[in-house]
C-alpha cells in the first residue's frame, strides 16, 4: 500500500507536468501495471488516478484573486 502523501504528491506533479492529460498518464501507467502484473504498481496508479479526479474537482477553474 502506498503512503498516501506520495500519491497526493504524484498526482500533483502529473497535473503540472501533463496538464489535461494527467489521467490519461496515470491510466496508461495502471494498465501497464496490470499487463505485466505488477501487483504493487496497480496499488500506487490506482489512487493516483482517483486522486487526480480529486484535486481537479477541488481546484476552482480559472484566476483565483
């Protein structure tokens, strides 16, 4: 199981670094996972997606003043 403060963390950095792709990212990451069985790979890309979802959800579109 994954420390959640990394998952929070990896969420983060894929939103800043793939914009609207980040889920897209961390879907392929967890279905390479899947693929090749990596057991604790699908533990940590699993909450990683949901938790983009979160903080995409948190975030107010647009500039906040």
């Amino acid at each position: 199981m994954p420390d959640e403060i990394d998952v929070w963390r990896s969420a983060q950095l894929l939103i800043t670094n793939h914009g609207d792709d980040a889920e897209a990212k961390a879907r392929q990451s967890l279905e390479h996972c899947q693929r090749h069985g990596a057991v604790d790979g699908v533990a940590f890309w699993q909450p990683v997606e949901v938790a983009i979802g979160e903080l995409r959800r948190m975030k107010p579109p647009g500039r906040v003043h």
